[in-house]
C-alpha cells in the first residue's frame, strides 16, 4: 500500500511510465488538458494533497488554504502561490518538499527492512526509496 490506502497494483494498472504521472504539466490552452492528465495525474495529485495534510496538520493546512483563497481570491494564480502560503503558515519549506513530488514522473515506493543492532539488543529500520514506474523505466538519479 502507498499512502493513504492507493494501492501500487492501481497504479501499475494505470500505466504509470516515464511518459505520464507528473502532476504540474504548462498547459498552453484548454484542449491541451484532456491530451495531458489522466487518472494517474489526478490520483497522485490527490494523494500528495492528503499527504501534505498530514505532514502540516489539519488546522495547518486548513490555514494555509483560507490564506491562499484569501490572497487569491479575485485573480489567477501558479502552484508556488499555494506552496507559498502554506509555508507561510507552517514554517515549514512546502515548495521544496512538494516539488519533488509534483515535478517527478512516476511514485516513490519505500523499501523498509530491521536492522538488528550488533548485540541483537534492539532493532533500527534500513529505509530505501526508490520511483516505481509501471514500464520498468530506469530511476536515475530522481530524489524523492
């Protein structure tokens, strides 16, 4: 399972290659926006959204969403006006964490194993994150 109940097999399912799945996209006219999201884009999105909610806390985010709609309220605005707000109000640095997970094609998948300590007295966790990519696509050197 990734977070929030979204099951890695419905993702494979989706066809999530190098291709597709990145979630911020510049969309030039209103056409262009069938050709480029599908499921997959809309999936990750939500996820990242609940994600980030959890890591800010509900009244954070909360607070940082009436602070955005606020400043925005009569006027268009870009993804950094959100990640900007929500900084804002967490202190915490949204734009950097989040751009990873919106600017990256695929989903990161963590690999955790125990790790024993040398007296076997108590136990740590070995954790890898690597991007799975339903094509079997190369990870390269994409951070997640």
């Amino acid at each position: 399972m990734t977070p929030h109940g979204l099951q890695l097999s419905s993702v494979a399912a989706c066809g999530c290659t190098e291709r597709n799945g990145n979630v911020l996209v510049e969309v030039n006219s209103p056409h262009e926006v069938e050709e480029i999201f599908d499921a997959v884009s809309y999936q990750k999105g939500a996820s990242l959204i609940r994600m980030l909610n959890d890591y800010l806390g509900a009244e954070v985010f909360q607070a940082g969403l009436q602070l955005y709609i606020k400043r925005h309220q009569y006027s268009n605005t870009v993804t950094t006006d959100l990640w900007r707000a929500l900084a804002e109000v967490s202190g915490q640095p949204v734009q950097e964490i989040m751009s990873t997970w919106t600017k990256q094609m695929g989903y990161p998948v963590l690999s955790v194993r125990l790790l024993p300590s040398a007296d076997n007295q108590s136990v740590g966790l070995g954790i890898r994150q690597s991007r799975f990519l339903a094509d079997g696509g190369k990870e390269g050197s994409i951070n997640f």
